[in-house]
C-alpha cells in the first residue's frame, strides 16, 4: 500500500518516518520516497488508518491518504 505523507523535507525525515512505520506490529517492509512524499508499506495483516495516523503524528508528520 502507498501513503501519502506530508512535512518531510530531508534524509532524517524519511528515516523517522520508516522507523516510526517499522515498529507498527503488522509492517514487514517501509520504504519512504523523500522526493514525492510517500512511503511503500507491506504488511503481514491488516492496519488500519488510525494506526498508520497516529504512528506518522507521533512521529511530526501528516499522514494525508493510504492507497
């Protein structure tokens, strides 16, 4: 699934982003994409929005939409 996340600007960033991401119980894979905001995320079961929501939030970040 792609996410759709806004307020990165740089390197560190995108490695909270994937940190944050990566310790969501359920996530076998992030990989953020710096340069249009998003991050490719596989998952070993279903997350839902809140959960993806609230681990960008904690982390600085917007999470704008899930695909």
């Amino acid at each position: 699934m792609k996410l759709y996340i806004d307020g990165m600007t740089c390197e560190h960033c995108k490695m909270r982003v994937e940190k944050a991401l990566k310790e969501i119980k359920g996530v076998k894979k992030a990989e953020v994409n710096l340069d249009n905001g998003t991050a490719e995320v596989e998952t070993k079961k279903e997350i839902s929005f809140d959960t993806f929501k609230s681990a960008i939030e904690d982390a600085g970040y917007t999470l704008v939409r899930v695909e």
